[in-house]
C-alpha cells in the first residue's frame, strides 16, 4: 500500500440467517466509512462462502490449506490491511459461521486491526466481548470502541427492518472506533517505512 492509497478493509457480516438484519446494518458501517474518505471498504457476506466445518487436515496455524474454497478464503482475507466485523448476538454469543469463518485461517488475521460492531436486543456486548478474546487469539490488534446496536424488541418480535433514524444515535460510536482502525493502520505504515 502507496502512502496515497486508502487501506482496504474487508467488512464481514457474520450472519448468514434469512431474514438478517446485518446487510442493512453493515451498508450503514460502509457509509459511515466512505464519509470519512479513509478507508476503502468492501462487504463480504459469509453467505457467498462456502466454508465447511473442519474439512481441512492441518491446522490453520501451518498455512497449508487442501481445499479450493480455503484457499480462496485465505487469499481473501491476505488481502485486507484490517477489518470490521458486523454481527448479530445470539443466545449472549455470536454466529457459529462467523466462529467457522475465523477458525479456518490463522496467520491471515494475524496483525490486522479490527473493528467490531454488533446488534441486537441487548446490543450485543457479550458478543463482542467473545470475538475481542477470538480476535486476541488470532493475534489481531481490536480497537477499544465497540459499538453495540441496540434493536428495539418491537422491531425483533414484528421482524421490521431499521430505519436510518434508528441507527443515527450509534453513529458516533461507529465513526469513533472508525478512526481508531484509521490511527493503528496510518502508525503501521509509518512503522514499516
């Protein structure tokens, strides 16, 4: 990456169910980050990728993937200079795909700075919380903000969708943990040139 180029953040939705709300929520995170011109983002929904559970011999540690799909994945992932993540909270956790999809690679994660956002009818602290320790042990580097959504219960029980309206008190939150990744990515390409 040129000092003029804008880092490439991948932003994955770490919901595949029907009905998901995470589209809607993670075009809303991609707009908050083209506002500020210095991330360029793009989406990449669990949904387009076919990641069986444990279908490789080795461990995802050694870097040898077998399978074309990892392989794919992997030159994916390799590809990003950070990330953020956009999940719902389920049952105080997060999705098994989105466990699946991090599980299947290692040194792919390792370094990059991530942004966590999540949603759900709590927020979805105990969420992020759990992914900040996955992302620890994948030697990712976190940034301290992370907003917490929080889907009103009339909205989950009527399965309505969120209006802008209804995002506009976390935009701050988001724009916030934003910059952070913008500060950790500009001070490691000060760092490595």
């Amino acid at each position: 990456m040129t000092s003029l180029e804008r880092p490439n953040i991948l932003l994955i939705m770490g919901s595949v169910r029907s009905g998901r709300r995470c589209p809607q929520i993670a075009e809303w995170v991609i707009s908050l980050a083209d506002k500020s011109g210095q991330l360029a983002c793009e989406i990449v929904d669990l949904k387009d990728w076919h990641l069986p559970f444990d279908d490789e011999p080795g461990i995802p540690a050694k870097g040898v993937y077998m399978h074309d799909h990892t392989k794919a994945w992997s030159t994916k992932v390799a590809s990003a200079d950070g990330f953020v993540i956009v999940s719902p909270q389920y049952n105080w956790g997060y999705p098994a795909v989105l466990k699946n999809a991090l599980d299947h690679l290692y040194k792919e994660w390792s370094g990059k700075p991530l942004v966590i956002v999540t949603y759900g009818g709590r927020g979805g602290g105990k969420c992020a919380e759990q992914l900040r320790q996955v992302a620890a042990g994948l030697n990712m580097r976190p940034v301290d903000t992370m907003p917490a959504i929080t889907v009103a219960r009339e909205a989950i029980e009527n399965d309505t969708a969120q209006s802008l309206e209804d995002l506009q008190p976390f935009e701050a939150s988001v724009q916030h943990a934003l910059a952070e990744m913008s500060t950790l990515l500009a001070a490691t390409r000060t760092a490595t040139q």
